[in-house]
C-alpha cells in the first residue's frame, strides 16, 4: 500500500490539530448485527429494481468481525454493533461503493474491473470515505480517526511497537485510550498492516480529481486507481466500456450536489471536519 508520505503525514497531523477531540458522549442508542444486516439488505433491493441482474446479498457471519464485501456480497459479522448515526454512512460506505462498483465492473466486457486494477484499494476507500462525506457521515471524530490511522500506519512503518503506537496517540493526539486502542490494533495486525493509511490517502485523491474538472462517474465504473481515469474515460468514448448500470443512492442525497461542488471549489481536506 506504499509508505506514509510526508505531505499525507502533514496532512493528518494537521488535520488532527485543528480538530478537537470529541467530548465524552452519553451512551447513544446502538444497532445490532441482524438490524443492519435488514437495512443493507433493503438498500441492496433499491438497486435491484432498476438492476434485476444484481446478484448481490447480505450474510451474518459467525466468522467475520467486521464489515467485508467479497465477490459484490456483504459480510456482517454477527456480534457487531453500530452507533445509530453511523448506520447510513457506513451503507453507503460498503453497499455504495463496494458493492456497486463491483455489480458495475461484472457488467463490463472487462471483469478484471470486478476484481480491481492495480492500486485500487487507494480510491475505493477513498469514494467510500467521500459517500460518508455526502450523506452528512463524516464527522469530526470519523476524520480524526481516519487522520489517526495515517500516523499509525507511519509509526509502524518506522518500527514502532503496539504500546509506543498507542501511547502516541494518546498522549500526543488526544486519542481515549479506547480509540487509540482500536487503531493500534488494526495497523500492526499481521506484524504491521498499513492499509489503513489509504482510506485518508484515497479521499485527498478524490477531491484533487474532482477539483481538477473529473468526472465521478467515471470512477464508479469499476474498482480502478485513479490513475486509470483517463483511460476508462477513452475506452468509454469509444464505447467499448458500457455505461455503468448502478448510480450509487448517495448522489440522490438533497446536500450531494452542493457538497460535490463545495469540494471543487474548496479542495481543502482538512476543511471537511467542519462540513455539515
């Protein structure tokens, strides 16, 4: 997933230094696995209904512990819980970029654009991040923790052991002890697992494309880097490519317009934490 760069590094401290950690909350109300499960399933039908060959379902899994999209199906493990204002967000997150992309690569004469092209991870997260941005979904503490995986991921690339991570993130970041704890634990899993560094990466390449004039829906034709932007868009003038199938139901969202086009103007990423 490449190294932490210094300008991503600036760009995550920065981002943690002008927003603030948040307040201790009283206990919001949660969603269980099944209930979420039911309304990914009811998102997924949505598109079924202009899409009848979606071949998409959602299963509870005894064996996951988290939310995983494999072969255009998503996976729910069985024991989480959701906080209730991050339910949409994280169904756009998975079903609106994941699962579409995926059903809209299988519709193309290429299924390698299922699978993904070299580097894609960087930008599906970075969309999938940039759908929570349009549904409202991205809060100052999602940024921060997305900002807090980057200097994660950069500690652990410089050989940083699990309670040094932490404590950088306590003591240096403001993290509570429970958040530093979860985004230690995903970044030195396996020995040290950096690709929680391309969630923050993939966004800052989403408003840059955008910014520059490009097009979304060029990027929603299947799991490809940015880099292969230009290329789709050629294969789609000469119509070898077909027109994706799935417009993701977060586009439809009443602030997605004004929020798309505040990024072309602003291209500030750090500027998002306030964004309402």
């Amino acid at each position: 997933y490449g190294a932490v760069d210094p300008e991503m590094m600036a760009t995550a401290v920065d981002l943690l230094s002008r927003v603030p950690p948040a307040e201790t909350r009283s206990r919001r109300r949660s969603v269980g696995a099944a209930e979420f499960a039911e309304l990914a399933s009811a998102e997924i039908e949505r598109y079924r209904q202009t899409y009848p060959e979606l071949g998409a379902s959602v299963e509870l899994r005894d064996d996951v512990t988290s939310l995983v999209v494999s072969r255009g199906s998503l996976l729910v493990g069985s024991q989480m819980r959701f906080a209730q204002h991050r339910v949409e967000p994280l169904i756009q997150h998975e079903v609106g970029t994941h699962v579409v992309t995926y059903w809209n690569g299988m519709a193309q004469p290429f299924r390698l654009l299922a699978a993904g092209l070299t580097g894609y991870d960087e930008l599906q997260e970075g969309l999938a991040v940039f759908a929570e941005y349009l549904v409202a979904g991205l809060t100052e503490d999602r940024l921060r923790t997305l900002a807090g995986r980057v200097v994660a991921a950069r500690a652990v690339s410089d050989g940083s052991e699990f309670v040094e991570t932490f404590r950088l993130l306590t003591d240096e970041y403001g993290f509570t002890a429970r958040g530093a704890f979860q985004i230690a634990a995903r970044v030195h899993r396996g020995g040290g697992f950096v690709k929680d560094a391309v969630y923050l990466r993939g966004l800052r390449r989403v408003v840059e494309y955008l910014g520059d004039g490009g097009r979304l829906d060029t990027l929603l034709v299947g799991k490809i880097a940015a880099d292969h932007a230009p290329v789709v868009e050629e294969l789609q003038r000469r119509r070898v490519l077909r027109p994706a199938p799935l417009r993701p139901s977060y586009l439809d969202h009443p602030d997605a317009h004004y929020r798309t086009e505040r990024l072309r103007d602003d291209g500030d990423l750090v500027a998002l934490a306030g964004a309402r």
